[in-house]
C-alpha cells in the first residue's frame, strides 16, 4: 500500500535521513535505535498522557467557529492548540522528548526556538524534570520575541541570542548543532519542528500526532464521522501540520492544504515559501527542500512571523508537495494580518502570527456548502501583539 509515512531508514519519499558530522554520529544512531522502544513502551505512555491532560490540559477544543463558516460557506472547525499551558501545540513535543531525554540518562537539554514557542516550552518541561536549559535564539527574534525571552529566563533557562547570518531560527539552529557537537554524551537536543536528521521528523511527528487523535474523536462525537474534508495548518519546519494531519495521511479523501509564508511575496526576494522557491538540498541534518542560491548558499528567508522564515521544510511535507498530497498555498504578511484580525473580529480569538498563516488561505480555496474543514490553530497571539499594533487594519 502506498503510505506517506516515513520508511525504515528514515525518509519520506526522496526526502529525509541522517546526514551528521562524524561527531554526532553516535548521538543520533543512540536516539534511532531507542525512541521507538520509548515512545511504544506502556510507562512512557501513560506518563505522557496523564502529563498532556493534568499538566497541558489536553484535549484540545474542537469548536465550530460558526461567523467564520458563514463568511467562507462551509462548516468551519478550529482545533484550539492555542489553548495548551505555554500557549501553543509545542509543549506536546517538549514534554514527549524530555521524557525520552530522562529515560536516556542526559541531564543537559538544549534548544532552538524562533518564535520563542518552542523555547518556552522547552524551559518549561526542563523547570518541571529539574534539567539544565539552553536556548539558542536568534538576536533579531530575542528582539522582536522579548515576552517570551522573559519566560524563558523565569523559568530558569539561559537564553544565547545568535548573532551570525540575520540572526533568526536558521541561525539559532546551527548554533545549537555546534553545542551538541561539543557536548555529545551529556546533552540531549530538544529539536522543536519536524526538521533536522532521523529520527527527529519522524518522532516530533508522533509526539503531535495527538492532535489529529483528538479530531478523529472529536468529530465522530459533533459530526457522526471521524474525518473532515481538509485538514488546514500552517508550516515553518511543520511540526503542528505533521500532527495534524498525521493519522490522515493515507486517507485520500481528506484533502490537505498547507501554508507557508510568503512574506513581502514569493517573488519579492523577502519570502519563505520554502516549498515553492525551494531546491533539493541538505539542512540541519536532513535531504528536503532548501532556500539556496545557484551555488548551493542557503538564502536568509523572510516573514513577519519569527516561527515561519525557516529556509527549509520537514521532509514529510516535501514529500506531500513533490507527490501532490498536499495543496501549498503561499500566504504573505498582509493576508496573514488580514486574517488575524478577521479571527479576532468574528470569533474573540486572537491567534498566533503563525496560525494567522493558516487563516489565509481560507479565501483561496473554493469551499462546497457540505464542506467540513479543520483548521489547526498553533497557538495564541500574546507574542504578536507588538506586530499586530503597529500594523493595525
């Protein structure tokens, strides 16, 4: 049966691997060869599960945002990731690894984090399980994310601001693989998106797949079925995507559409649509789509939205792009602003830059009456409200 599942060696299609310095070899190879038995174990599960529903507060809402339905002329469900502790679906991960990490023996966590999601969260399991917290962060979003770096530091984490290339989550991520290369045998590497080298996409994925669980459940219970007819999510790296649309990949009657950032427009030179403007490369660790100029450079993507100007793409979203499983639409800042306001002005809910993206696609896809559509909302607008002031519509 075709799947578009990640297969045994660690690649979705083309795309995926392990491509790592010698140094990390072994590092890697450990993690491949235990997360598996980890994740599938009994004691894991039930202290992941009872951590997402007591410490995270899962499940997550379904809600049929009913003035949205309206305006587009379907049936609209919003699956309210916004509404986990730290505000967004990275704490899904976070808490999944670090329990991976304890049962591994590390006892140093290190992290990337764009947005400042992923680093939040990071410090937050690390404060829960007692760990030492690195968090490497571009010096552009440690400006642009200052609310989150003062969590981050509340709750015990050090936070590095990156000063190479235009210090954003590209950056921040190189600065965190140099770390790991130094300090193999202690530090576990928290990756926060479906990136980097296997078994990261594929484990990153799993740990999220419990968002496209809940809508399973939750729309066998509000529609008497348990799949809709898109699936709808924003991607950077595409970690909440991932788990979106995890449990439906297969399921071919299930359209999906997924989108990545345009910025000032994809032909702007100011854009990370990595899908569309991307060539076959290695990033981080991994065979996917890349930003890059004629001479193989990676190029500096571009977004309003620190969590989406990553200048690669987790490789299973490449693979749904490459095989048309999945529709890419580019969204650029001022659909992104546009929808985020409309959100906010129609349903009470103010999202995440980031899920903002989602929401512009909603006018670019041709909706029937019948319709059932859900859409992921990563997380909540707290961090964004600088941008959305100063760009008010």
């Amino acid at each position: 049966m075709k799947t578009y599942q990640v297969n045994e060696n660690g690649y979705y299609g083309e795309f995926g691997g392990a491509y790592v310095p010698e140094i990390l070899h072994q590092c890697v190879e450990d993690l491949q060869k235990t997360y598996l038995e980890v994740l599938e174990s009994e004691s894991f599960k039930q202290e992941y599960d009872q951590l997402l529903r007591d410490y995270v507060g899962r499940p997550s809402p379904l809600y049929l945002a009913k003035r949205l339905s309206e305006k587009y002329g379907c049936k609209i469900y919003l699956k309210r990731e916004d509404l986990n502790h730290t505000g967004a679906h990275k704490i899904n991960n976070t808490i999944g690894q670090i329990l991976l990490a304890r049962r591994m023996g590390k006892t140093r966590i290190i992290a990337e984090t764009g947005a400042g999601q992923h680093g939040v969260a990071t410090a937050t399991v690390c404060a829960l399980m007692n760990m030492e917290c690195i968090v490497y962060m571009g010096k552009t979003d440690v400006e642009r994310q200052h609310a989150n770096v003062q969590k981050m530091e509340m709750l015990g984490a050090t936070v590095i601001p990156v000063t190479s290339g235009n210090m954003t989550l590209k950056d921040a991520t190189n600065e965190a693989i140099r770390d790991w290369c130094c300090h193999p045998s202690d530090t576990y590497y928290i990756i926060g998106s479906t990136v980097g080298p296997h078994p990261y996409p594929d484990m990153v994925a799993r740990l999220q797949s419990v968002i496209s669980e809940e809508i399973k459940k939750q729309l066998q219970e509000k529609e008497g079925r348990d799949y809709p007819d898109y699936l709808i999510a924003c991607v950077g790296g595409g970690s909440n995507a991932a788990g979106t649309i995890y449990h439906y990949l297969d399921e071919e009657r299930v359209k999906i559409v997924l989108a990545e950032a345009g910025g000032k427009g994809i032909y702007s030179g100011m854009s990370a649509a990595t899908i569309q403007l991307g060539k076959k490369g290695i990033i981080h660790g991994a065979r996917t789509l890349v930003m890059q100029s004629e001479d193989g450079q990676i190029e500096e993507p571009y977004s309003i939205s620190a969590g989406l100007d990553y200048p690669g793409i987790g490789p299973i979203h490449a693979n749904l792009s490459v095989t048309h499983r999945a529709q890419i639409l580019a969204v650029d800042d001022d659909e992104a602003l546009d929808a985020a306001y409309e959100l906010t002005k129609l349903e009470g809910i103010i999202p995440a830059l980031e899920s903002a993206h989602a929401l512009g696609t909603l006018s670019k896809v041709d909706f029937k009456p019948e319709d059932i559509v859900v859409l992921t909302v990563s997380g909540r607008g707290d961090k964004d409200m600088d941008t959305y002031i100063t760009n008010k519509r």
